[in-house]
C-alpha cells in the first residue's frame, strides 16, 4: 500500500505489558504501509494491543474509521458497516453513482431492506468506492476488533473492499478471537478477507514476570512470589484472568493454604465453565479427579475408581474442556484455569473424596503423600511422617519447592507434642523455600514461627531464615542481629551461625573487609569447636572470599582448608561454598579454563538440585569467563538468560544488571549497557551495598568510556576507586576498572594521575601475580608515554601487551590493545594525544585492519563499529597552520585541551569536535571550560580571535 502516513509518537500505555516483540513487528508493518491482523484467546490481550496500537497511529490518519461488536449483535445485518461509514458516508456519497449511493444508504439505514442478495454487487462497489473517495482525500485507517461477532453482511463486504485496495492509502487494524492452540490457523479464513499484505500477530500468553508487573500495576501489591507463581500458572499467563486472581486474592480475607489451588473468582467460573452442565454427574466426577492430580492419565483415573474416563473425557473434549491428546495417554485440560474452576466448584467433601481415590491410585511417592495430606483433617503421625519422606525425597531430586509445600502440610498433620515439632517441620520447608528462591514465603514462615517458638535453636534458625531471605538488602533487617545473638546465649553452634550472618553483615553494611574476616573466622571456630560441618564449611569459604578480595596471603590456604573433606553434598555447589571460592580465585587469577570447567560443573548440579539463586550466579559467572576470554556474543546470551532468570526469580537482580551492563557494552548496545549500569548501581544503594555499588559503577564507567565519554568515565571510576580503597580492596583483579581509568584520565588530559593508577595498582598485582591486569595497565600506560611524546616506547609498550594478552586468552583485551596500537600510528588525536610533528600517519583503512580482524572473532560489536566509522571517514582536510605564538599560548595545556582548542581555531563546532576526537559533546564541554580558566579568556570567540591574529600566510 502507499505510504502516505507519518511516524506517530509512541506512547507506552502502562497496561500493555510484555508486548515489546509484537508491537515493534506492527509497528515496522504499519510503517510500511502494510495492514495488521492481531489474535488469540479470549481475555489475551487483544483489545488492549489494538487500542494502544490505534491511539498510536490515528493522528497520522485523515479519517479513522472503527467497528465492534459483541455476540449478541451478530446476527444484525449492516451493523458494523454502519459504525464504519455512517458517519462520514455524507462526506462522499455525492460521488457515488446513483445505483451504489442507493444501495449504500439502505444498507446504512435500514430503509428499503438492502440485501447482499438483492443489491449484490452495486452494495460492494459502494463500499470499495467510499473507501476510495476517502483515500483520495488524505490516510484512512480502519480500526475493526472482535472480527469474530461482526454479522457476516459486514464482514462480506469489508473483505471485498480490502482484497481491492491496491496501494490507495488504507490500512486495517484488526483483532479476532481464535483458540489457545498457538498452532491452529483460525486466523486464516481472516486474513483471506483482508489486504494481501496483512500481517497476522498472535498475542500470546505472558510471562512470569509481565504478570507480576501487571499486577503491581492495578495495586496487587505485596504478593508473594510463591502466589505468583500459581498466578501465573493458574492463569496460564492470560492477563484478564490473572488480573482475575489478582483482585480474588486481594478480597481473600486468608490467602490458601499450601497444596490448595488459588480462589478462582465466579466470573471465571462462569467463563470458563459455561459447558460443563452439559456433561453428566459421573463425568463431572472424573473431571474433578482429574483436575485434583498433577500429572492425569486415563489409566490413573481408572485405578482412582473411575471406570468411564475413556467416554467422559472423549466427551469433554468436545465440549472444549478438554484439550485432544493424540499422541499422549494424558489428560490435559483446555485451559489450567478449567482444572481450577471445576476444583474451586467442588465442595469440600468432593475434593477429600478425590484426593481419597488418588492417594491410593497415584504411583508417585510425593504424589500419594500429597493426596493423603488433603483427604485427611487434622493432626495425624502416619500423615505427618510420610509427607516428611515424601518432602526429602522431592528435596532429593531437586524439587525444593515441592519439599516447601510438603513440609508446611507436614507441620498441619504434625501433633503438637511431636518430634520433630510442627515448627521444625515449618523451618525446614522456609530452608528449602530459600534453595528454590522463594525468599517472600520462606520469610514469612519464619516469622511465623517467631511469633510463638520459645526454644533458642527455633529461634535463631529462624533468624537466619529471615537474613537469608533479605538477600543484597540486609540492611532492611539490621535490628535482627542483637535479638539472634540474645537467643544464641552461649551455645557455640547457634552462635556460629549468628556471626557468619555478622561475617556478611560487615561487607555488606559496613563495608568493612578486616572486621568481615574476622567475623567469618569466628564463627568457623565455634563451629568447629560444635562440630556444626556445614556451618564450619559455610564460614571457611566466606573468610576465603573476603581474604581473596582483601589481596591477602592467607587466601590460598583458606581456600585449601574450605575445600578439604568431609565435604556437605549441597553446600559444595552453594554460590556462597568453597567451590564458588575457588572459581573466583581461578577468575582473578586469570585461569579461564579451570573456572569454565568449575563453573559449568557447579551451574549442572544446582540445576539437577533446583538451587535458583545458586543458579543465578552461576550462569553469572559462565557469562563472564566468555566476557573475559573475549567471546562477547556468548557473554551477551548468557548474561540476558541470567539477568531474566534474576528478575524472574526475584534474586540478584542488581548483580545480574551489573555484568549484563558490561556484556553490552563488549558485544551488544552501549545505551542499554549504560541503562543497566545505572539500574545495577541504584539496586546497590537502595540495599546500602558498598560492594555491589563499587562493581556497578565501574560497570558504568566502563560503558561510558566505550560511548567516547572520558570525563563521564573518569567521574564514575574515581569514585569506584574512592569506595575500594575504604573497603579495603587491594586485588585490581576484582574489578578490573583501572586500566579503563588510566586510559580515560588520558583522554581528558590528566597525565600524572593516570600514571599514578598505573603506578599503585601495578604494585598491587606484582604482588598478587596478576598477569592480565599488568597486561591491561601496560596498555594504559603506553597511552600516557605517547601523551608524553614518547611515541617509540609506546608502540613497543603497546605491541608487547597485545602479545601477553593474546598468550592469556583475554581476547577482547587483545583486540583493545591493537585498536590503541593503530590508533597511536593512525589517528593519535582519538586518543587524547597529539601527532608527531613531522611524521606522517599510518593510512586509516589499512592501520586498523588488525583491530578490526580481533574485534569481529569477539563479536565485539561496538568496539568494531568504532573501528568502521574510523575506517570510513574521510580523510581530514588540511587546515591553515597556526602561528608558533599561538602554539606557545597553548603550551600549557593537556593533550586533549590542546587539540579541542586547536580544533575551536579552525572554526569547528562542539558536535563536530567531538565526532573528530571520538569523545562526547559533554566531554568536549567540560574541557572547554578548563581551557577558559588556564587561558584567562571566556568564550570560544576569544579562542578563534587568538588564531585569527596569529595566523601564518
């Protein structure tokens, strides 16, 4: 079709949540011109795409024309092609030949009783006609939802006109209505009545996470992520039902217990259900026995006692409460919120009784426990005991969030005189809520259980559920350390506990590695001295950590004693166990293919055991052995799945954002890695982390410098420099920021305290025997030798890092140094350092074919469009020499000052400046400023008037 419409504005309503991938495809086929159809199930979404999608665009339309319908209007002729046209038929009519004028106005009015039949072709030619008239005086766009009630006569003759509109300036924005079946092909028999070049979307389900954001969005606050997760599953990501949910819960006076579905409100009962009284009593039965088990098959219907299933599930599949399953012996319902509505429907006897046949039918231990638990009321040993079992056998096959939910059934059945206790039973389920990362429900089982335990063990093993479940942001819970150090008294054990959580706390809050240390000492003592393994093994691996950090000797030798056996199964694999000690040990250490190999090792068994947060870190950490070792597309891939698996989860999420930040920045989009940095390092503050907060800023730092931003990098990495040094940090290898620093002090013309990084932190790291940082910071260094016109021993500096980098296998750092290196023989300017006078540069193209060899087998994307827009510029054109009294008069300036001031002579703008040295307008600003100050003049004009005196002939 002609493009004739302009690019609207594009407001993001807030409603329309995880439609991003949707909307940029109609938006790229409105754009060309093409129409929209969008589909799916009811309650999806649709209307809501379409309206926004609509808002979007009807101000590039002269004329907008919409049409809806609902069920019971369907069988009205003409109705939705008079809400398209009766308003503005009169605006055309006139040009309409009498026949179709006629035909067209009895239709609209209902005088005469037009009929297709009758008035046939003269009706259709109308319709087209108006559309063209329409078209001829400026865009149409025609808005039609629910396609799937419009009275045929409409739709008849709406898909006439589109078949027929060739490149006259009509677009069609259309939803219908089709199945849940992402692989049925409803939507064909629409699009055959819709312009050729339609393109058909399906609005599909939502994730996890965009039904938590749509909910917090209407004021569904506060909800646990265990409830949420039942949200989403119940609903099966539609948004009308989980919103549905959402204000069923929010009118709950008390939220369901475990094991029992969520509270399916009577308007989605009705919805879903509208079909089931068609079905018979006995079959209404098995439906119910279906929807109470987990996985239902026909055979395990049969063993629950009902003998029919075969016909009355056949017979549900015909009414569509049943979804077909030709290949399967499973029985799975249309939609998860059809389980949950024949349950929620469903007395309380009736769902005792299922649970009853199943508990005996089901072959599954943790499924007959289970089912036991909900056929049986009030305290019962045998029930208790065997959900206990059935709890360490879901535990031991990785199911931790099965092992929480049987273990909170447990304490319901467990006597209140019982060992283990009801609330022992409760904080084994909070333990085992906090290995699946669901901190809000393991939280608040430990309050509860605060709430009346009395003993101490109790007590303090429920304080530390409530630390853990803080996560980054123990700050919120600091008043909880004096109240667990009281319950603990003097027994050893508890207090080992307490002052491993005080070993976090004083990273975390205090920021104090020395007194970290010290605490995670502690607390392996008298862990050791209890005999408490674990929480000796816990406390090694944390004292480890911190002593890694802290650069000291006695590092290897913790790490030596975290690792010796007898060994915890589960805290060998634990993000904060020795095993994950040793990795970072491997990773500062510059030993990429150890760390890949304990990485990958770790990542597998936290998955087979359902560790989430372990889980987070570890694809964390995979993603950055390939960052380190150069390969940035792979970098990129893992850090987003970590970083969506944070967000989801809830957990990490600022750690997460801080290496997906520097992913970006390697081999993706330098604004989002700068977004990330930002987002990471406002997580940092708002949980009062000084750690985390050091590692987002020089995550941001790093992005600015790879934007072209120095003074923006030198801001940012100053300040990282500031909080390592009160933390205590002596390892450069931690984060790795200040060759970065060096080299952007360079830039902006701060020779000496570039000079100085490099001079305290190659200190550090000969100490340390951080082969890569030296590497790194000889990079840097050579920068400063060619700022200081030490051209040769730059290119000799350079030349031998690039070598040891590549023998290291940090392949990035590799292709960095030869970017500097053609750069210093090139374009020294991009550097912040002045040619040699007298010699002439390497040609451009021809200069950077090294780099731009490295940067492309990184997949260094932004790095190697740095290198292309340098290859492809054109050469600079002479300008008039300044005057030697000129030159004198800049003499005092730093190497960037100089050239910007030079650059000023020549007349050129800020923009442009800044496009010449590849540094940010703001650079160029804040650099013009101090050019003022040492020259003693106040404007740009003053700097041009100085040339213009001083100007050779």
């Amino acid at each position: 079709m002609h493009r004739d419409f302009k690019e609207p504005g594009r407001p993001r309503p807030d409603l329309v949540i995880g439609r991003e991938e949707l909307f940029t495809a109609a938006r790229e086929q409105l754009a060309r011109g093409g129409s929209v159809l969008v589909h799916g199930s009811a309650g999806i979404g649709k209307s809501t795409v379409l309206r926004a999608l609509a808002a979007e665009y009807d101000t590039t339309a002269r004329t907008v024309l919409r049409c809806s319908a609902t069920e019971s209007e369907s069988h009205l002729p003409f109705l939705a092609l008079t809400d398209l046209l009766g308003l503005v038929v009169d605006e055309v009519s006139d040009q309409l030949p009498a026949p179709q004028r006629t035909a067209l106005e009895s239709a609209l009015t209902g005088r005469g009783e037009s009929t297709l039949q009758r008035d046939g072709l003269a009706l259709r030619l109308a319709v087209l006609s108006t559309l063209r008239a329409l078209a001829a005086k400026g865009p149409v766009l025609i808005v039609a939802d629910d396609l799937q009630w419009l009275d045929p006569a409409s739709v008849e003759l709406l898909g006439f006109a589109a078949r027929r509109l060739g490149e006259m300036p009509v677009r069609m924005l259309c939803a219908v209505r089709t199945s849940t079946d992402p692989h049925g092909h409803e939507q064909d028999r629409y699009l055959r009545a819709s312009p050729s070049d339609t393109l058909a979307l399906r609005v599909n389900p939502l994730s996890r996470a965009h039904v938590a954001e749509l909910l917090e969005n209407r004021g569904y606050t506060g909800l646990p992520r265990s409830t949420m997760r039942d949200i989403h599953r119940t609903s099966g990501g539609n948004p009308l039902f989980a919103l549905e949910l959402g204000r069923a819960l929010a009118d709950s006076p008390t939220p369901p217990r475990p094991g029992e579905p969520l509270p399916v409100p009577t308007s989605l009962r009705t919805l879903v259900l509208n079909r089931l009284d068609m079905l018979p009593a006995e079959a209404r039965r098995t439906l119910l026995v279906a929807s109470a088990g987990a996985r239902p098959t026909l055979a395990l219907l049969r063993a629950a006692g009902r003998e029919n299933a075969e016909a009355e599930t056949a017979r549900a599949v015909e009414l569509g409460l049943l979804a077909p399953e030709r290949e399967s012996p499973g029985v799975r319902f249309a939609h998860p919120l059809v389980s949950a509505a024949l349950y929620a429907e469903a007395t309380a006897q009736e769902r005792r009784a299922a649970h009853a046949a199943l508990s005996t039918a089901a072959v599954d231990p943790i499924e007959r426990a289970r089912h036991l638990a909900l056929a049986t009321t009030g305290a019962d040993p045998q029930v208790a005991a065997r959900l206990g079992e059935a709890a360490a056998v879901a535990r031991d096959r990785g199911a931790p969030s099965v092992a929480a939910e049987l273990g909170l059934l447990a304490a319901r059945h467990t006597p209140a005189d019982a060992t283990p206790s009801p609330d022992e039973r409760r904080l084994q389920a909070a333990e085992d809520a906090l290995t699946a990362g669901e901190n809000d429900l393991a939280r608040d089982i430990a309050r509860e259980v605060l709430s009346r335990a009395t003993e101490p063990a109790e007590r303090v093993r429920a304080w530390m559920v409530v630390i853990e479940a803080a996560g980054q942001s123990i700050a919120e819970v600091d008043a909880v350390y004096p109240q667990a150090l009281a319950d603990a008294g003097d027994d050893p054990r508890l207090l080992a506990l307490v002052h491993y959580q005080l070993a976090w706390r004083a990273l975390v809050i205090d920021g104090d590695f020395a007194a970290g240390r010290k605490e995670a000492a502690r607390s392996a003592e008298l862990a050791a001295r209890a005999g408490d393994r674990r929480t000796e093994l816990l406390a090694l691996a944390h004292q480890a950590q911190v002593e890694t950090l802290m650069g000291h000797p006695d590092a290897p030798a913790t790490i030596k004693k975290a690792l010796k056996e007898p060994q915890d199964p589960q805290l060998a694999c634990h993000h904060n166990g020795a095993g994950a000690t040793r990795f970072r040990w491997l990773m500062m250490s510059d030993q990429f293919s150890d760390a890949r190999a304990t990485a990958t090792a770790l990542l597998r068994e936290v998955r087979r055991r359902g560790m989430v947060e372990s889980e987070v870190h570890y694809v964390r950490f995979l993603a950055e052995i390939e960052l380190r070792t150069g390969h940035c597309g792979r970098a990129l891939d893992l850090a987003r799945e970590g970083y969506g698996l944070a967000r989801d989860s809830g957990i990490g999420e600022g750690a997460s954002a801080m290496l997906t930040s520097l992913a970006e920045a390697a081999g993706g989009d330098v604004e989002r890695a700068q977004a990330l940095a930002r987002e990471a390092a406002e997580h940092a503050e708002q949980d009062g982390d000084l750690m985390y907060l050091s590692r987002a800023l020089g995550a941001l730092g790093h992005a600015q410098l790879v934007a072209g931003d120095a003074a923006g990098t030198v801001q940012s990495l100053r300040r990282v420099r500031e909080l390592e040094e009160g933390l205590g940090v002596t390892d450069p290898a931690r984060g790795r920021w200040q060759a970065d620093l060096a080299e952007a002090l360079v830039r902006v013309g701060e020779i000496a305290e570039a000079q100085d990084v490099i001079d305290v932190t190659r200190q550090r790291a000969m100490r340390l025997g951080r082969e890569g940082i030296l590497a790194t910071l000889d990079r840097a260094e050579a920068l400063v030798r060619a700022a200081r016109g030490e051209h040769d021993a730059a290119v000799r500096q350079l030349t031998s890092a690039q070598d040891r980098l590549a023998k290291l296998g940090c392949g990035l750092e590799e292709a960095r140094a030869a970017y500097a290196l053609a750069s210093l023989r090139a374009m020294p300017q991009a550097l912040g350092v002045a040619p040699r006078p007298g010699v002439a540069p390497v040609p451009v193209p021809a200069a950077y074919d090294e780099a731009s060899r490295l940067f492309r087998r990184c997949r260094a994307l932004p790095w190697l469009r740095q290198v292309e827009q340098i290859a492809a510029a054109p050469a600079p054109v002479p300008q008039p020499a300044i005057a030697p009294s000129a030159l004198d008069a800049l003499a005092g300036l730093a190497a960037t000052e100089r050239q910007v001031a030079e650059l000023v002579m020549e007349g050129a703008t800020n923009r442009e400046i800044a496009g010449k040295l590849y540094i940010s307008v703001k650079t160029v600003e804040a650099t013009l400023t101090r050019v003022y100050r040492k020259l003693g003049i106040r404007s740009r004009v003053d700097i041009v008037r100085l040339a213009a005196g001083h100007r050779t002939n």
